[in-house]
C-alpha cells in the first residue's frame, strides 16, 4: 500500500509507451497534409516529457545515502560519512552532466534538426563515410581503421578549422596558433631556441596530421614532400635494416626536402601519433629568412647520419 501511494502513479507515467503511440499516430496521419503532420508529430514528440517522471527517483537516491551516513556517523566514523557523501556528489555531477546533454538533443529534435546544428553536421561527415565505404565494398578491417581515424582526429566533431582561422585578426590568429601548438613549442629544441619571429612565421605554416598505428608515414626513395613535427607518439625510422625510434619533440624528414630530392629512410608509426608536417615550399621559404635555422638543421642531420 505504500508503494501505491507514493512512487506507483510516477512509475505508471514514466513506463508510458510514448515510442508505440507515436509509431500509431505517424501512420494515422499519413493521409494529412504534410504541414499539418509535421506539426502534429512535433507536438507528440513532446509527450517524451512525460517519461522523464523517473528523476524523482533521484530523490530516493539522495534519502538513500543520506540514511547512510547517519548510520555511520552514529559510529563516529569521519572517513566513511566523507566517502559516501563525496560519492553522491559525484553521481549528482555525473547526472547533471548526462541531463544536460539529452537536453540539448532534445532541443534539436524538437526542433526537427535544423541545418546548422551540432548532430547534423556530425552524422552529415559520419553518414558520408559509411556511404563512401559501402560503395567502394571496403573490407571491414579497411572500414574499422577509416572510423577509428575520424574519431581520433576529429574526437567526434566536425569543424574547418582553415577558415576559422582566416576569420580572425592576424594577431588573434597568432595567439590561437601558439595556444594550439603549444605542446610542440616545449617540446622541439629548434622551436625553443628561436625567437618569435621564427615562432610567427612557422606557426601559420603547419598542417596538423593524425597517423595511426602501423600507418607507413612515407617510404624510402618516395619524393619528399613535407617534414613533420612529433608532438605526441613513437614513429620509427629505418634505413638499410638500421632502426631508431622517435620520440615527443623529435621532427624528421627534412632531409629530403634541403637536398631537394627523395627519401633516404622509411617512417612507420609505431602507435597513434599527433604531428604537425610543414611543406617543402613553405620550409625553403622560411629558411631563406632564417639562414641560421637552416644551418642549424643541415648540422642535426648530419649528426643523425653518423649515429646511423
């Protein structure tokens, strides 16, 4: 009887079947006009609301513990009342959290996910995926690796990050470039050693690249097109049997672009990597006005022949 006077009729609202009735009422009113549809489907997709009666049973969660630690307490017991009650606040954060975020894909449901929202424009890039790859009959070993990847370099979301950039101020522009790459910056001795110039006039310059593990960054004897900066994984360089591996702050592959020729090794990504490459074009004109980087950089690779 307690529970019929209580949490009964809450229960009884959050377990309505709002997902059947709207699957009868989209085929009752097919023979509607299609405004009228849609306005009439918009309005029963609010009647979801009526599910979300089950947070009160948050409450009892909340009385739960509270009742917890009172009983511990009672045993004058600091540690074990601290523990529960930094535990309820963190499943009250982590709720909120979740809360929040089916909010907001209400919101853009409700709103029948205009254009300019976040869940389409992140299912418009994953959908084009899937699509590309089922016409291409890719192997699904080919298809795991294509999906891995987006959401390694993208995390899930979709922006161009090119014309951003172009939207701000040159100084802006400086400053968010710097902040991006500032785990670089620490870690590559050419970059700490030099002043803002040099830093100013590499920054704009980068392309920031995501190599997976096992990926063949470029092979022996291919033309040599960019040079890369390490900022976060192992990649190993091989050349007549002989391996060395890189690490965090290390670049590679600027040899063939000073000598203007092909490469004289093979890079592999030993685990997923997060560099930024610089083109030849844009390294031979930086170069021109930073004579003493060049020298720099043609002396670290002849030190890194002779190790070979």
């Amino acid at each position: 009887m307690t529970y019929l006077k209580t949490w009964f009729i809450p229960d009884l609202l959050s377990a309505f079947p709002v997902d059947i009735i709207l699957l009868i009422a989209e085929h009752q009113i097919l023979d509607q006009t299609p405004l009228l549809a849609m306005k009439i489907l918009r309005i029963l997709m609010f009647l979801r609301i009526i599910s979300m009666v089950r947070l009160l049973r948050v409450s009892r969660l909340v009385t739960f513990f509270n009742k917890l630690e009172t009983s511990v307490s009672g045993f004058h017991l600091e540690f074990p009342r601290m523990f529960f009650r930094n535990i309820l606040v963190f499943i009250i954060m982590f709720l909120v959290c979740h809360w929040n975020g089916c909010l907001q894909y209400f919101v853009a449901m409700a709103m029948d996910f205009p254009e300019d929202c976040w869940v389409r424009k992140e299912n418009f890039l994953v959908n084009h995926l899937e699509d590309y790859m089922v016409y291409r009959k890719l192997p699904k070993q080919l298809w795991r690796r294509t999906m891995d990847y987006y959401r390694t370099r993208y995390g899930g979301r979709w922006f161009d990050e090119k014309n951003l950039l172009n939207m701000v101020s040159k100084p802006l522009r400086e400053e968010i470039l710097t902040a991006v790459c500032r785990t670089l910056l620490k870690k590559v001795p050419m970059f700490k050693d030099q002043g803002a110039n040099f830093i100013n006039a590499v920054l704009p310059k980068l392309v920031f690249e995501v190599f997976q593990e096992g990926d063949m960054i470029f092979r022996e004897k291919a033309p040599g097109d960019r040079m890369f900066f390490i900022s976060e994984g192992h990649v190993t360089i091989e050349m007549d049997g002989v391996q060395r591996e890189l690490f965090d702050g290390d670049y590679f592959g600027e040899v063939g672009l000073l000598k203007h020729g092909v490469r004289a090794v093979t890079a592999r990504a030993l685990t997923i990597c997060w560099v930024f490459s610089l083109s030849a074009d844009s390294l031979h004109q930086i170069l021109h006005s930073f004579p003493h980087v060049k020298q720099q950089i043609e002396e670290t690779a002849v030190r890194r022949g002779r190790k070979n």
